[in-house]
C-alpha cells in the first residue's frame, strides 16, 4: 500500500465531505512496478477553495492550476483538484485549466498510461487506459491519440526515452510512429528543460537503451548538439552512481561532439562547466 497516516487523513477527510479524492502519479505506478513508492500526490473531486474550507493548514501553491499544499501531521501533501486542459501554447503550457467532477477526464490529460492510474485509500486500482497492462509488457503507450498528446506537450517525447532509460522498456509502435512524426515540435522546448530530463536520463540504469531507442525512431536529429554528432558503436553501458555530468562527459566523446558545445547549449552553470571540464580531463589522463 502507498501513502502516509497524514495522507490516508487527507483522503479519509475529503471522502467524508463528500468528495472523490485518490492517490494519482508516479507513486501509483511505482506501486504497480512493486517499487517502493515516492513523491505522493493525491487528486481530487474537490475544488480548490473546497479543499482550503476542510483544512486548517494550507498553501496555495499552484491554486490557479488546481493545486492545494495541505500541511497535516508534520508533511507536505499536494492535492489537485481533477481537471482537464484546453489549447495549449509554445507546445508545453495549457491555456485554459478547467476543474471538473470525474477521475477519467483528469488521468485522459496525462501522459503515458502507465501514468494515467489512480489508487483508492483501500487499495483499488482505477486504469482506464491499461496502465498496469503496459507495464506488465514493458511498453511505454501514450494516453490516448499520441500526436494530439505530443503536439500539446513536446517534452512529453523526451520524457518517454527518460522513463526508457529508467525502466528498460520499449515505445509501443503507435507512439513511436507519433514522435518520428512530430519530433520537430521539439525545438520549442526550453533547453533548460531539456537539461532537467537528460540529468535523470543520464543516471538512469537503462539510459544505453533509451539512446538506441532515440536513434531508431530519429529523435536524436532534433536534440541541440547530439544531432551534430554520430553515436559510437561501442558506446559503453552506465557506470552505476556516476553524477549526471560525468555521464554527460561520456555522451560527449561517444557522440563526438564537443562538451563545451553541449554545456552552452543546455544552459549549464559556470560551477557545472568547470566540473565537467575536470572529469573529462581526469578521464583522459586515465586513457579512458
């Protein structure tokens, strides 16, 4: 089971007003996964000012969006409230936020379905589009129509390699046939955001995988720097523990491309420059 004694109140709490209110996100799929589950979040049928009324202690930290941080028993616990998203803009942010009543309109918006189950205080899984399905087979399958959900969120492609590099699954054909088709949506993304997805792509225990992936489907063509580049054939698994720059020191020599190039490109810091500048001249003192 997942969740906290703060977070089962906050559930038991909603339900007893009146309201839907359910664990949702990563921590569902990692219960699913059999993994211990982190960052939970709970969802709601409850408006935001409807959950502000039933607790003393809040924050609205993203109230706009639907988001309430309840402060009960010593935690943080995020409850958003169900909606649903219209147009969206630059191809990542939507226009319009509109609350609603069910479940199933709020988990169609997400992402891969693997991401789109929720779990009721008592342990009852909801999967309306075969989460736990796709996770069995080991395949990564957009909600939905997978052009409409990259053509409204770009990052959600290189989300998809990222959840490759850390589960060692595979895209299942219709959604790798929808990034191939949409993949040039990618350069409206912000580099930093970019950056934010390769650090946890670059210490994720499949992340070989995940760049034969992106080389198949032709990802690798829209990514600022890589493109440029040509992967190595003995391109070497992950060291385990490596810091995400050190592996970014390897990417650059297997891709042959230049680090400072790349540090330019995804917005490093000064500090992160001159780190991984230093590992990459230790690493060739080392001959490696």
């Amino acid at each position: 089971m997942i969740g906290t004694k703060a977070s089962h109140y906050v559930l038991e709490k909603l339900e007893e007003a009146g309201y839907e209110a359910v664990y949702v996100g990563g921590a569902v799929r990692d219960y699913v996964r059999k993994e211990r589950p982190k960052d939970i979040d709970i969802a709601t049928s409850a408006t935001p000012e409807e959950v502000e009324a039933l607790f003393p202690k809040t924050v609205p930290v993203g109230k706009e969006h639907g988001t309430i941080l309840v402060l009960e028993k010593g935690e943080q616990l995020e409850v958003t409230t169900y909606r649903t998203e219209s147009e969206y803009v630059d191809y990542r942010r939507p226009k319009e936020v509109r609350f609603v009543r069910s479940l199933e309109e709020d988990l169609r918006r997400r992402d891969f379905t693997m991401n789109a189950m929720a779990l009721t205080k008592e342990g009852m899984l909801i999967d309306p589009f075969g989460g736990e399905k796709d996770i069995d087979l080991h395949i990564i399958r957009a909600v939905g129509n997978p052009e409409e959900r990259f053509q409204e969120d770009a990052l959600r492609m290189m989300r998809a390699f990222r959840f490759i590099a850390r589960f060692g699954y595979q895209l299942e054909s219709k959604t790798a046939q929808a990034i191939q088709k949409k993949k040039q949506l990618f350069q409206h993304i912000a580099r930093e955001r970019m950056k934010e997805e390769f650090d946890k792509w670059a210490v994720a225990p499949y992340e070989k995988r995940a760049w034969m992936e992106a080389q198949m489907v032709g990802f690798i063509d829209v990514l600022p720097v890589f493109s440029e580049g040509k992967m190595d054939t003995d391109y070497p698994d992950r060291l385990v523990g490596m810091h995400p720059l050190e592996r970014w020191v390897t990417w650059a020599r297997y891709f042959q491309v230049s680090l400072s190039a790349l540090g330019r490109a995804y917005k490093w810091s000064n500090e992160e420059k001159k780190f991984a500048k230093s590992v990459q001249q230790l690493a060739m003192k080392r001959g490696l």
